[in-house]
C-alpha cells in the first residue's frame, strides 16, 4: 500500500479500535507524523501493511495514554504541593 494508504489505515484503526472521532485520530497520527515516527514507513514499503498499521495505532494510542497519565500526575504533585504547609 502507499504511505498515504498506510497513514489512512492507521487513522481508521484509531477510530475503530478505540472510538475515537476522525479528528482526534487524524491529529494523534499528524502529531506522530511531525515527530517522525513513520519515517521508516515511508523509506520500507514492507512497514506498510494492514497488521503493521494495528501495531502501530496501538502504540500511538497506548502513547498518548501514557502522557495524559503522566500529565495527571504531575498536575496533582502540583496541587498537593500547593497545600502542604
């Protein structure tokens, strides 16, 4: 498939998978894209299948997770730093 095939396939896993509209998925896969996570995609035409796409809207979602998770985290360090005496 083509790497903009791949990059679509990727989008549609997103809103399939985790229920996510298309603007959202669109912007975690552009956001991936801007940090270069598909630069061996582009480069390997065998990275771009439908199975690897999976592997990979996965990741970037599991990602994303993680760094909301994160985000919390330290928003609450934050606040609980805020009332200590």
């Amino acid at each position: 498939m083509t790497y903009e095939d791949f990059l679509d396939e990727v989008t549609t896993l997103l809103t399939e998978m985790y229920d996510l509209d298309d603007e959202a998925a669109i912007k975690l896969v552009v956001d991936a894209q801007a940090a270069d996570y598909f630069v061996a995609h582009d480069d390997q035409e065998e990275l771009r299948t439908v199975a690897q796409a999976k592997l990979d809207a996965v990741a970037l979602y599991e990602s994303k997770q993680n760094r909301n998770q994160t985000q919390r985290k330290q928003q609450q360090r934050q606040v609980q730093k805020k009332k200590a005496p």
